[in-house]
DNA sequence: GAGCTTTTTTGACTTAGGTCAAGGAAAGTT
DNA sequence: AACTTTCCTTGACCTAAGTCAAAAAAGCTC
C-alpha cells in the first residue's frame, strides 16, 4: 500500500471525501523519500505547506539548549504534521525526523489553503484531526507533570496494546532510548524501571517484546 | 466593554467576518455568569459547545489521583475554549474553573457546526485558533520536560513583559499558588525560587508586582 | 564471523524539587 | 478593629530521577 492515493483514501483527514475531490488532493501532492535520520524540517522553518507519512516512521520533537531531546509526537502512515504554520501562518514550532526509511506526501501550502476553503467537509476533517492532536498533547501534559516516570510508562505499554489489540505483550516499535525521549526520562533510568517492573512481577521483557503480566497493578503506577 | 457583540467582534476567532454574520453568530449565544471558584465543566463531560470568556478568567487544567493540579491554559477575554469535544466528537479532555468572577458566552454545538460549514473563513478563523493552541502546548511540554523551574518561571515573566507591553517590571495576573500550578511546581518551590532570583539581583518582589532587574541573566536560567 | 557501530544496562554519586509541618501575611467580612 | 479565611513563606527532611563512566549486548557491514 504504498500507492499516493491508497493512502489519502484511507487517512482520517481525507476521510468521506468524494474521489473527484481525493483526485484533486492527489494532483498537489510531491512525493519525497527519505532515508533514516533525515531531518524533515526544523523548528523555527518556515513552513511551506505540510506532509502524511506514506509510509515509515518520523518523529516531532524539540531539543533543550544541552541536546536533550523530547519527542511530541510520533507519525505513521496515514498521519498528517506539519499543519501549524499553515493554519496559523508561523514557523514549525518543532524539529520533525524520520524515525526510519520513509515516504511522504507533501502538500503545499496555497494550493492545500484553496482546496479547504472550498470544501466544507475537508475542513472540518482538519478540525476535528487538530482536535485530536489538542487532546493527545493535554494528555502528555497530563502525564509529564502529574504522574512518575513508571506510570508513563504504563500509559504507553496500555497504549500499545489498545494499538496492537494484544492484552498479553506489545512490540516496542521504536529503540527504548527514543521511548525514554518520548516519556520524558533518560534511557538509564527507563531501563532501570524496566528491571523494577520485571523485579516485582508486572511484566516481562525479552528485547522489544514486553509481556504483562499483572494488569491491575500495573495500572496503578 | 461586556456586550456580546464587541467581545464577538474583537476576538481572532471571529475577525474579519461581515457584520451579517456576526448578527448570525450573536443569535445562537447563550450568556452565563459564574462567580470564583465555579466549575464550568469536568473532564470527560459530554461537550455540548463551546465557551468564550466575555470578561474575567478561566483556567483548563488536570488534576492528579493525589489532588495536585497542572494548569494547561488561563483564558481571558475574547479567547474561546472548549472546542475539542465540537470537532471531535469526544468528551471534554480537562477540567475548567472560574479564577474569578466570570461572564461567559457559550456557543451550542449543532448551530455553531452549520456556521462552519457555511463560512469558509470562520472555519479558518478556528484552524488558526486550534494551530496557535497546538503551538503553545508545543511550547508547554518542552518547558515542563527540557526546562527546570527557575527557566519555566523566567519564560512566563517573559510572556507576561511582552504582554503587558513593559520592560520594567510586570503584574501577576493570578495568585502564586496558581502559577505554581502553571509552571508545574510546588507553591513552596516557587516561593524559594523567586526568593533565589531575588538574592541573585535577577528581579525584585514586591506582592504581585516583579520588577526585571537583569534581562540577560534572567533570559538564561 | 570478526570487527565495527549503536543501543542498552549497571553502578556510584548528586541534586532539583517534592513533602510535611508550622508560622506569617494579606485580604475579605461583620 | 477583631475575626476568619485564604495565600505565601520558611525550615527540616526525603526521594525520584539525573549525571558520569564503563561494561555488556545487539545490530550491521564487509
């Protein structure tokens, strides 16, 4: 499925929309490639439209003064970033990197502007896809100020396994040194709460795979 | 200023939109009035609109099992807020609550919905309501994860010089114990932590008053 | 599969900021 | 002005998580 309009068709953005009107989409989209690590755009570009993972990973991020690092969000296929400085006119607030070897979507920003304004329903899908993203970031709010770093973490794993429909293990799907950028840790001290999870019988870990194994106190960190 | 129609008319949500449709979008208003400390609403509430704030102030914010309590916005007036459940479909992702005496305007959903939908430009008007907002949780995280307090503070001082339009010295606009909750701290932390600034020569305290005394120094806590 | 690089783990140590408890200071009320 | 309530500060103490350094494990490449 790595076909420009399999994948538009399927995305929440473009959801319900006639295919003469996911036709026009598609005739403004420019395919990019990047390999692994590519930097996509940096906070403070300025923002000339905005991309959909086709197909990979990318992560969105800001970085301290000192080189820490803490991931906003990660992208997989289907997903839209980028919209900020369309809709709001400023630069990207935030550094945005393939996470691995990765197909975007590029949609420019006048010609993307053109099509909202005339489609009712377009721009209400964009509204309610923002709308998500608010209620995701109040969430990561949420857990970086009001909860330890063992309750982030259960979060994710819980996370995982709503995404992977499995209740028994989740894979990781990125490395646990950017898990621990994204739970707002080191990745000493995330492998540290590994061992003490696994120590007091919560889960199991065999590499990427975490087996879990106690639900209920697990949810209670 | 507490007519409707000049807080409609001044706000970013609803600029540049023709007198017509401000009369339009006047009619559907429905005006509340709350005094200090009133719940507007509670995460996970059914949203049934949205609310502007006509005058006064209005906090967002989670709240912990333990009690502790992190602001994500202070409103004020003009600024609309509780729009995700209108967009997404899902309950309200926080909690609201009157800092003061509050007048409210609250826009039902359905109604507002067909406004949008008929008005390319409120839909983009809301785009860039919702892109600013992604921007400054974007902001949010990064100080709460990549900065400690001292620099959380030292940003919000900034803010409010910028939006107080004075170099000189800024007013407090909420109790200290509210900011605490804002920056993410202890209301003990930041009593020692403007006590440290002050023995440092970076600002002087007088109650709600904060005179900047070295810019420079205070810029890189 | 030997030799890279990158990622993860472990140990010893430090520290920012939280908690608890008790006073003070403001601010609103009668 | 006295009273009550809310807000702010201070001191003593504790702990979650960071830092630094080094080893171990896992992935790649030729």
């Amino acid at each position: 499925m790595n076909n420009t309009r399999e994948i538009i068709a399927h995305s929440l953005l473009f959801d319900g929309l006639p295919p003469e009107q996911l036709a026009e989409i598609e005739k403004l989209v420019i395919k990019k490639h990047v390999v692994k690590g590519t930097p996509i755009f940096f906070e403070g570009d300025p923002g000339l439209g905005f991309y959909m993972v086709a197909s990979g990973k990318v992560k969105i991020f800001k970085t301290s003064f000192d080189g820490k690092e803490q991931i906003l969000h990660i992208f997989g296929p289907g997903e839209p970033f980028g919209e900020v400085p369309v809709f709001h006119g400023t630069p990207f607030p935030a550094n945005a990197e393939a996470l691995t070897s990765t197909e975007l979507l590029f949609f420019p920003r006048a010609e993307f502007v053109d099509l909202i304004i005339a489609s009712p329903s377009l721009a209400f899908n964009m509204l309610a896809v923002l709308a998500l993203r608010l209620r995701r970031f109040a969430t990561q709010i949420e857990n970086l100020s009001l909860k330890e770093v063992p309750g982030r973490l259960a979060s994710y794993l819980f996370f995982l396994m709503e995404e992977q429909n499995n209740q028994e293990w989740v894979t990781l799907d990125i490395p646990k040194g950017q898990l621990a950028n994204l739970l707002g840790a080191t990745s000493e001290t995330l492998s540290r709460i590994f061992n003490k999870m696994h120590d007091e019988g919560l889960i199991r870990v065999e590499g990427k795979t975490i087996f879990v194994l106690d639900h209920q106190r697990l949810r209670d960190r």
